[in-house]
C-alpha cells in the first residue's frame, strides 16, 4: 500500500458473480434486503474478465449474489482458469450437488470450496438454510468427500458455518460432526450482516478503522453479472467504477473514482462512503494485512480458518475491535 493510489497492475482476487440465482432463502442473508436478478454472468464476458486479468490475477471466485452451482457453466469456469494457471474457488450451500456434479468440479480443477452448513442440528440448520434439508445436504456433502478421496483431488475442502444466535451452542459439536477425512478445515464464521433477531448482538458504536482497507490494493475487486465493476462486495448498492464492457479492469482499478476512494481511506476520512464508514467485516491489524500481500491468494483462503480460530482461543489481537454494523431499515421491518 505505502500511502499511494495508483496499483500497479490489477487486484490480485476477484469475485465474479456467476449467477444471480439461488434456490435458498437464508434470513443472514444480502438477499433478504435486496434483489438480485436472477441472470447468470455471460461465459463470453467471464472469459474477458479472466484474461484481461490473468497477467496480476491470483484467485478468482465465481461468487456473488446467489449460488454458483445453479450457473450451468460453472465447470467451464472452473476450467477456463485453470487452463489458464490461476486458481479458482468458491462458497456453495450444497444442495445442488450429486455424484455426477461432485466429479466434474473435482476433475475441473475447482482448488477450494467452502460448504455453508449452518448448523449441527436439523432444527437449526434449517431455521438459516430455508428450503435446504438437513439429512439431505449433510449426505450430499459427505458424497463429495468420498469421491474427492477416491480421485485423490487436492481441492482444499472446509465445511462452514456462520456463529448466530440459536448456533452458537453448536460450535463443539459442530466440529465434531465435520472431524472426517476429506475436510481440511471447519470454520466458524462470525455474522456479517448482523441482522435484528438473527446475529449475536456487538456493542453499537463502530470504533474508527485504524487502517485503510487492503482490499482496495488487493481486492477482491467484484465484478456484477452486467459487467459493472465494485471496490468490493460490500458496495455493490453504490455507484459502480465502471464496466468492464466498456474498459479494461487495469483501467477501471486505477480510475479516478477509485483513487479517491484509497485517499479517502488513507487519510482516514470515509464518512463519505457509508459502506466503508459502516462496515461489519473483520478488519485485520497492520501485520496480519501486511502478511496478506506477502503470500498467494490460495494460502491465504486456506489460512483464514486458522487465524480465525487461533484469534478466538487465544485471544490474539489479530482483528481491530469490532462492533455492530448499521441495520438498514428493511430489514427491521423485516422482524
């Protein structure tokens, strides 16, 4: 970062909505406060995207407002990027697989998944997975490990769920039940939306962010099915940089807009920018950003988990102080 606004390059990740669909209704969801068209990303325009970006480019997700797997060329996708070198990974409620779906993302090349399981209990599990079965998903998921096994693939696989409310109790057992050969790793996710009734209350004052967010250096940069570009996921209600129909993403991570953005975090004055001023993702200390840069993005996404859980039990200081993220008004009504 060192204090300047021009990267040279691009961002070394980024997030690719590869479909706007989703079969799920989760009450911690983007979803329940805004809609997402149901339109999968154009393979012509993922296919620009990916090799506009290859030359800076470390880990791509085909990921964004709904469920990767409902995109019928997400295999495609995996492939095209691995053909290409680059790694590719994704978060995927499970539903949709069976034997013949679980192959194909194995033999793509898919190097990372994330299964969101919330919940070690039918009751639970089903209470923040609407519409998914408990039993039905769970056994899905243990056909993939199977089969990962059997193929002997690499495709570091971590099974998740998001700490809420009527979960948290869950968490030893939640480990316990995911403690199988095939998963690397069980994370527990802290909420991020924080939705009344749903998230587990923090204190309501937002601390000031000690440091500007590295995700305007690194990203991941989001890129909308429409080819709308945004600083990152957590601004997609905003005004876009630009649309990659129109420019390439080099020229759009560099754009003007973007540069007052990085200023405006480095001088420490983004109350101009609500969803910077107001938001709730983790935000690392300086050592851990500076970590972030030093090693590639799949590393990174595997060590995630562990930081996670080594911050929590030993209660490192990793992570700034974090509090409760503004609730939009719908979602209150919502209630």
């Amino acid at each position: 970062m060192a204090g300047k606004t021009v990267v040279a390059g691009g961002p070394k990740y980024l997030l690719l909505e590869a479909t706007g669909k989703c079969n799920l209704f989760c009450p911690m969801c983007p979803r329940e406060l805004v809609h997402f068209e149901p339109v999968d990303m154009p393979m012509p325009l993922f296919k620009k995207v990916i090799d506009e970006a290859k030359g800076f480019l470390e880990f791509t997700v085909p990921y964004g407002g709904g469920e990767p797997m409902l995109n019928p060329r997400i295999f495609e996708m995996i492939k095209f990027c691995r053909d290409r070198n680059l790694r590719i990974g994704f978060s995927t409620n499970g539903t949709m697989n069976n034997p013949e779906r679980s192959r194909k993302l194995l033999e793509a090349g898919l190097d990372y998944i994330i299964f969101a399981f919330d919940g070690a209990s039918k009751e639970t599990y089903e209470k923040y997975r609407k519409g998914a079965k408990f039993e039905e998903t769970r056994a899905k998921i243990f056909e993939f490990l199977k089969i990962k096994q059997e193929l002997q693939a690499k495709t570091f696989t971590i099974i998740q769920m998001v700490r809420l409310k009527d979960n948290a109790s869950e968490v030893d057992d939640f480990r316990k039940m995911w403690d199988l050969p095939g998963v690397d790793q069980v994370r527990i996710k802290e909420d991020e939306m924080q939705f009344e009734r749903i998230g587990i209350p923090r204190p309501a004052e937002t601390p000031k962010r000690r440091n500007a967010c590295h995700y305007l250096w690194q990203g991941p940069a989001y890129v909308h099915h429409d080819g709308n570009v945004f600083a990152c996921c957590y601004m997609w209600r905003g005004e876009p940089l630009g649309n990659v129909n129109d420019q390439p993403l080099v020229q759009i991570w560099n754009n003007e807009k973007m540069r007052k953005l990085r200023q405006a975090h480095l001088d420490g004055r983004i109350e101009t920018y609500p969803d910077c001023a107001g938001c709730h993702v983790p935000k690392p200390r300086l050592p851990v950003i500076l970590g972030s840069f030093a090693i590639n993005g799949l590393a990174v996404r595997k060590l995630i988990p562990v930081i996670e859980k080594l911050a929590l039990s030993l209660k490192i200081p990793l992570f700034e102080d974090r509090a409760a993220a503004p609730i939009p008004a719908k979602a209150k009504a919502q209630d």
